[in-house]
C-alpha cells in the first residue's frame, strides 16, 4: 500500500507493522521519544553501546518530550566520534498521531485498529545503487536492521502498554541474545571437531537452518533460543557418542610400525612365543652362556 514518504527514486526494502492495545494518542507520545537525545530508539542497548551508539535517556520511563518537526534531527547517538558508523536521521514530513517521515529510514505510520488498539507500521527505503561494493554492504546490513528494527517495535508496543513511570527490564533480552550466541558456537564446534558427513555436514547444516529460523522468524525471547540451545546440545551429544561410545570419548587405537624385514617373526607364532620368552628371561637375569647347557 502507498505510505506518505514514498518515494519512486528510492527502493523499499521492507514493511513491517505490529498491533498495540493502547491508543494512537499513547503511541505518539513514546514514538516522538525516538532519537538518542531522548529516550533512545526502544532496541538493544547492550548491543548499541559497544558499537558506539549511546542514548542519553536510556530508562525513560515518562513522554516528556515534545513533539519532532520538519527538518529536526533524530540523533542516532550522543557520542558521534565514538560511533563505529555516525548516522542521524532527518524529519522530512510530519502529520501529528499519524505519520514521521525521517530520510535514510522510512516512513512510521499509526493507524487505529479500535478506541483502545493502534497499528504501527513501518516502512523502510534506501538509496537505490548500481555499485557492487554498495549493493553488498547493503545486503550484509539487512538482517542486522531488521533485529534493530524488529526491536524497536516490540520497544514501542511495550513501552506505550506499560504506560508511564514504569520500568522495563532487558534481562529478557540478554537471556535470548546470549542463547543465540550459544547456539551458533556450538553448531560451529560441531563443524570443526566432528567427522564424517553426517556429524560435520548434515547435522550442523540442519541446525544453522533452524538458527535462522529463530532468529529471523520466531519471537525474540528466551524460551526460543534457550530450546534451540537445548536441540543443539542433544545434538552435540548424539553425535559424542557415534564418535567415542557411551562414554562419549574419543577412543584412539593403539598402531605400530614393524620393519619388514621383522614382520616374519610376527608371523610366526611359536617364534615369537621364543623370543618373548627369551626377552623376559634376560630382563630377570636368567642368562645361560654360550656353551653352558645348564
């Protein structure tokens, strides 16, 4: 559907939208909160900050700003020196409890489902490019965009829900952003230390399927990546016991190398059984010298 803020020398890369039960009215408010000199932009903080990207109100917890207009700035951090990739966003267009238009995002738009439920809808569009170079990069950033942005909905929802002077936690967060690193060094282990197709190949395959999957389609939360975790583990185990029995150990064969002008007397049983017994005589002092039978 056409949005305010379309624009035909620009290409839209997504549309995403999300139900909220609170008013459109309740929604303005915490959206004109977008900016890293108000309340942030409602997404992973623990992320942003170490790529340089610092709100100043990052527990806001009450609308006190006062609406954006036309040619202000949406700060993307208060520290641009320190930002790994310094960006700002620059209100183009504005209609009050409807839409914000920013350059080098999209367009945000409300729309009322019922006196008590909004819709938030978002579009993005980028710069259309014929540089290979741009085009990658460009690919390369969409699924990290999408995480933020994805956030910063949900951010918004749970924000506008709980109403003000409440406080939201990101421990919720941190348990799903630390499930999914998990996830993907174990599959990673599984590849480098398994062997034969099934455990190095197929397996690991399957389960980077589903790391995308959760990633990118479930919701962000715990119980996904935690059970992800899970299925990898028992993965992990599985595929321990094909390699190294119940035990789950690798078990190694003992091997040795016998010269072949010796691999006769290996042959030969009774010899060797004379050897061995000679051997063991000698290591007990029994030596009988040439020329004494006894």
């Amino acid at each position: 559907m056409p949005l305010t803020g379309d624009d035909k020398n620009l290409e839209i890369t997504s549309t995403r939208a999300i139900s909220i039960n609170a008013t459109k009215s309740d929604v303005w408010k915490w959206l004109m909160q977008l900016g890293a000199d108000r309340a942030g932009f409602y997404s992973y903080e623990f992320i942003e900050k170490p790529l340089g990207y610092v709100n100043q109100n990052e527990d806001l917890r009450e609308p006190q700003f006062k609406d954006l207009q036309v040619g202000d700035m949406v700060r993307g951090s208060i520290q641009e020196e320190q930002s790994i990739i310094p960006y700002n966003f620059k209100v183009l267009s504005i209609k009050p409890e409807e839409t914000l238009v920013l350059e080098n995002w999209g367009t945000f738009l409300l729309e009322s489902i019922n006196s008590q439920q909004t819709r938030l809808v978002v579009r993005t569009q980028t710069t259309r490019s014929k540089n290979l170079q741009e085009k990658f990069a460009h690919y390369i950033a969409i699924p990290f965009h999408f995480i933020m942005e994805r956030r910063t909905l949900i951010g918004i929802k749970a924000r506008a829900e709980a109403g003000e002077n409440i406080r939201l936690s990101q421990t919720s967060d941190i348990i799903w952003f630390l499930g999914m690193v998990l996830s993907a060094l174990s599959i990673f282990i599984l590849i480098v230390i398994r062997r034969g197709i099934l455990s190095s190949f197929f397996i690991p395959t399957i389960l980077s399927v589903c790391w995308l999957f959760t990633l990118l389609l479930l919701p962000p939360v715990p119980l996904c990546s935690i059970g992800l975790l899970l299925v990898v583990c028992i993965c992990y185990r599985i595929t321990s016991k094909k390699c190294g029995g119940a035990s789950g150990r690798i078990i190694l064969e003992p091997y040795a190398e016998i010269p072949v002008r010796e691999k006769w007397l290996f042959d030969n049983k009774t010899a060797l059984k004379k050897v061995t017994k000679g051997l063991e005589d000698s290591r007990k002092g029994h030596v009988v010298k040439p020329g004494n039978s006894g």
